[in-house]
C-alpha cells in the first residue's frame, strides 16, 4: 500500500485571517497573557508576531460530572449510553506537540498533521463524530474542503462530553445555542454578504479568542469555526477560516454584512463565553 502524502496545518489565530470583515484592513492585535475565562484583570499586553491574538484558556473540566462546561471521560464510552444532546471532543494533552490525523481507519501513513497548541496557544480539539469500538476516533477536520473528516488514535488524545450545540439560520438572522436540546441563547446576528456566502454545513468552534481592544470588527471574543470560506482561499494573511464574533457596530445586526462570519452583540457573545461557558469543540450547524 502507497503512503498517504503527510501536511502539515497550524491552523491559530496567527494566521486565522477570519473572513469577518467587510474591508480586508484589520490592525495588528496585542495578546493577553494568561487571561482568564471569568475575565479577571490580566497582565500587561505582550505585542505578539503576525495577527495574532491569546485563545481563552477552556473553563475547568472536570472527570466528576459536577456541571462544568466539558467532563474528562477517563474511560470507554458506553455503547448503550444516551447521547442525546452530547458531543464528544477529542483533545490533544499537553504532552503532545502534534496530532496526526490518518484518511482511513488504521492506514500505514497519516494525511494530516496538526500542530499543538494552536498559534493562538489554544488547544487542538476535533468534534468526534463516531464511536466504532476500534483504536480510532472517526473525527470533523478544521481544513478544506468543509465537511473533512479523519481518523485519530484513541491513544493520542483525551475525550471530552458536553451538552452544547448551535444553530445559525442564515435566512433568519438568528443564532440558537442549546444545552441538552434546551434553548439557553436565541439572538440576532449578521451574516454573510452574498457575493460572499457563508457556506452551509457542520462545524465546530476550535478556540476563543479575546482581541485586546474590543472597539474592531471583531468585538470583544471571537470563535474560530473549523470551516472556511468558499470565496476566499485567503484572508488578511490568513486560510479564510470562518467565525463567529461580537463586532463594534451592532447596527449592521440582522443584515447580510460581513464577508463570511457571524457577528454578535458584543453584550451577547460575552453572555456565550462567561455565563453559558461555550466552550471549543461546540458542533455549529449552519442553515
């Protein structure tokens, strides 16, 4: 059996060039170090190569299954476990420094190969999409095309659960989060201009990011989603990952505005980061 050709993807907010904005400028954004998700005071800002903006550290997980955002399986799944409302994450541990991702289960060669952490010091997470009983995860893939999937070993990652899932409704300018099939969130949001549509599908967001300054385009937190956009083979210096973000101009709401994203009331994405704790690994359906 031939080899499977090996690429490499460092997919960060170093080069996330999100397809947000309805101009291509965007100024150089400052890191936060270490800030964390309850938005305690943080440090000084650090100026940071490239577009490159510090991921939100995930809200505390826990292997209790007390209530936090994400519970650490220590163990098999259950086949006969009720997975109504729950997604699965596969999480790269902070021992690794790479994850590779294989075109079929148990294949000699892996096709891809993540790095760890992202640029934006993120985790690496991937949506699980099938249990099958065997070594590997069958897993949804942060490239192009939209709608890629893999396989990673079982052995390589940490499996997370959690109960969140969302819904965006281009035609209806809404955004519906739901936990455990409940709806928490229903909001207004601006999308896609439509000489640049935001492509239907199934996503997941892969890191939260915080712009040190909210007054730009992207507001005061950002979402990397693991698609990208149709029209845009770059972005800003970035592969034209999709997003979804507050924004500073809360009037283009309900509009087709933007050249991919999803823009958010910055009082409402502040609500999905702090209070809801939505974290990575979220499937993100879009209609």
């Amino acid at each position: 059996m031939s080899s499977i050709p090996r690429r490499t993807f460092l997919l960060g907010s170093g080069a996330l060039g999100l397809v947000a904005c309805s101009a291509p400028e965007r100024d150089i954004l400052e890191a936060y170090e270490g800030v964390d998700i309850t938005l305690e005071p943080a440090p000084s800002t650090t100026t940071m190569p490239g577009d490159i903006v510090e991921a939100i550290p995930d809200p505390t997980t826990s292997a209790s299954g007390d209530g936090s955002p994400m519970d650490l399986l220590r163990n098999s799944i259950d086949p006969a476990e009720d997975r109504v409302g729950v997604s699965f994450v596969a999480r790269a541990p902070a021992r690794s420094s790479e994850i590779d991702v294989f075109e079929s289960r148990g294949a000699p060669e892996p096709r891809w190969t993540f790095g760890n952490p992202l640029e934006s010091r993120g985790d690496l997470v991937f949506l699980v999409d099938d249990f099958d009983g065997s070594d590997y995860y069958r897993v949804l893939l942060p490239v192009r095309p939209n709608g890629s999937f893999g396989w990673i070993r079982k052995t390589d990652v940490d499996l997370f659960r959690h109960d969140f899932a969302i819904l965006v409704d281009l035609d209806a300018f809404t955004m519906t989060i739901f936990k455990h099939e409940q709806v928490v969130m229903e909001t207004t949001v601006g999308v896609a201009r439509d000489n640049a549509p935001m492509p239907l599908g199934r996503y997941y967001t892969t890191e939260i990011l915080q712009p040190p300054e909210p007054d730009t385009v992207y507001g005061v937190y950002t979402y990397g989603l693991s698609g990208f956009s149709d029209t845009f083979v770059t972005f800003n210096g970035g592969p034209g990952q999709l997003g979804i973000h507050g924004t500073n101009d809360p009037d283009t709401l309900g509009s087709n505005v933007s050249s991919g994203c999803v823009r958010m009331h910055n009082d409402d994405v502040t609500r999905m980061v702090e209070t809801l704790q939505v974290t990575a690994g979220v499937p993100v359906e879009v209609i």
